[in-house]
C-alpha cells in the first residue's frame, strides 16, 4: 500500500504539498491564496511569481517569464538597414517622441483626420493560398468543408514548391 506523503497547505486547507517543491509552495503556501503577480522567494533563493496557468494559480519562477515584443527588422525588404528605432507607446508627460525628438502632444485636427493607409507586404504564401481558396470555393459544387479546402490549397503550395519554375510561374500571374 502506497503512503500518501502531501500535507495540507498552511494557506489554503484543500491545496498540498509534498516538500520538494523548489517554489513556495515547499513552505505550504499554495498559490491559490495569493493574487496574481504576488512575488515571493522560494526554497530555491530565487523569486517566484503567481501566475494563472490552465484556469488554475501556479507559482512560475520569475525569469522564466518571457515578455513578447515586437521587432522592427534589421534588414529592410531593399537590403538596407534600418536607422532609427521604433518606438511604440511614446506618449510622455503630454509629449510625444518623434525620430528620438519630444514634440508637443498633436493638435486637435491632427488626432481627426483619417488614418494612413498603412498596407504589410503580402507574402507569396498568403497571396496564393488566397486564390486558390477563392478557386476552389467558385468549383465547389457538394459544399465541401473550409477544413478541406485548406487542406486541398496546403498540399498544392507543398507540390509549387518542389516545382521551383511552375511557383514563379504562377506567382507572377497572381501579382499582376
């Protein structure tokens, strides 16, 4: 017969613990009773966080945590690089920073006009998966599933790849 070796949390009656945890729950404090983003020091030295994981709060080791940001790229689609960074968020004490310069926060008019059209490069990927979805749905006559139809337009772009000269040639009718 297998002896049960958790113990009840200090904090939280329901939760256990076993005592090997490197987290603060060794100590008996589930995470459970602590708010999100509450730092504690676990049996390990390092500072642990409380974060929500599958619906549940779980300590997380703090840097562990990645935060994902966005990156202008180094190397522009014309082969030269990149001068000035990219500043997102500039707003600062009714300021905005422009080309690393602070100017006054934009006038009335400005914040008004219509925005940019501001169009991302389309891949080749994207531009023919595109076609030949809309080609496959004007075909379709027995209401074949979306799934299906991607599946279909995923295979042909894997055989247009192994056919280097037939994917140019198609690729230079679709951008046209």
């Amino acid at each position: 017969m297998l002896k049960n070796n958790k113990l009840p949390c200090s904090n939280i009656s329901t939760e256990s613990y076993t005592g090997k945890e490197q987290s603060p729950k060794r100590f008996g404090l589930s995470a459970e009773g602590f708010e999100v983003n509450h730092e504690k020091e676990g049996f390990d030295g390092k500072i642990w966080v409380v974060q929500y994981k599958n619906n549940r709060k779980v300590w997380v080791r703090k840097n562990i945590i990645s935060i994902v940001t966005h990156e202008e790229p180094l190397i522009n689609d014309d082969n030269t690089t990149a001068t000035e960074p990219v500043i997102e968020n500039p707003i600062i004490n009714s300021s905005v920073i422009i080309n690393n310069e602070i100017t006054e926060e934009p006038k009335e008019e400005e914040l008004n006009e219509e925005p940019k059209n501001t169009d991302k490069k389309k891949t080749d990927y994207n531009i023919f998966v595109k076609y030949y979805l809309d080609k496959l749905k004007k075909e379709d006559t027995n209401k074949t599933p979306n799934k299906v139809l991607f599946q279909q337009t995923t295979q042909e772009w894997a055989r247009l790849k192994k056919n280097p000269n037939e994917l140019k040639l198609i690729m230079g009718q679709l951008k046209k």
